[in-house]
C-alpha cells in the first residue's frame, strides 16, 4: 500500500506571459508516464505512491518546465504521509455516491 499522497500544483514562468496550460499539461504527462495512481482536480493534481517515488516525479515535472523554456518553475507541495499506509479512496469515499 502507498504510504503517502502529494498534491502539486506547478506554476512555470512563460517566456513572454505565455498561457500556461500547455505547460501544466506537459507536467501532467510526466505523471502519466510514471505509472503512479493520480487524480486531476481544477487547481493541483494529487499523486498517490511511496514518497521517494513521488519526489521523483515532481522533480522530472520541474525539469520539463525548464525544457520547455521557463526559467524558473514554483511547485506548491502538499504532502501526507503515513507509514502504515494511505489511499485517495480512504480520504474520499464518503464524499461519493
């Protein structure tokens, strides 16, 4: 079982005040490629796996921000870890019908 949800919301500086979607969208195909279990939601993406691997992952969405052509990338973290072990599902079942 994973022992740890992170929640990034990545925020890459544009070349001339760019929209930043293709950007965003580009970090969410880092996720992707990943394998790690994630959920898209309207302001940050949450990720669910071992935080060593998650670390991981927001570090190749950074490096692809600069790739890209940003100069500097801000990623706003949010990070529960629990050793014993936690799932998106556990923290949001009861909110489904």
């Amino acid at each position: 079982m994973a022992n740890s949800l992170v929640s990034i919301q990545i925020i890459p500086k544009t070349k001339n005040g760019e929209n930043v979607i293709p950007y965003v969208d580009r970090a969410i195909e880092v996720i992707q490629a990943s394998g790690v279990k994630y959920q898209v939601g309207p302001l940050e993406t949450t990720m669910e796996g071992e935080l060593s691997e998650l670390m991981q992952v927001i570090e190749r969405m950074n490096e692809a921000m600069i790739e890209l052509g940003s100069s500097n990338v801000i990623s706003q973290v949010k990070i529960l870890y629990m050793p014993s072990g936690i799932t998106m599902d556990e923290l949001t079942v009861k909110y489904r019908s």
